[in-house]
C-alpha cells in the first residue's frame, strides 16, 4: 500500500495537498466545461 509507506503529514500538507488535487482534476475536463450553460447552436429561434 503507497500510503503505508509515509507518515501522516500535518493537517496543513494535507489540506494542500487536498486543494490542489480538487482543482487539479478538473482541468482535462475544461473544454466539457466551457461548453455547459451556453446556447445551443441548431436551435432556431
């Protein structure tokens, strides 16, 4: 097991480590992203 094998960081190298990995997931998905919410553009008005 990866973990087993380093000692708990503090609580700060975590919550760091947490943010970064939340914002770092979501930037291969950033064209899906950019597309949601918009007009869609075969619809006739």
């Amino acid at each position: 097991n990866l973990v087993s094998l380093f000692e708990r960081p503090s609580i700060l190298v975590e919550l760091v480590i947490y943010l970064g990995l939340g914002i770092i997931w979501a930037f291969p998905f950033k064209f899906i992203f950019k597309g949601i919410g918009q007009a869609d553009p075969d619809q006739t008005e």
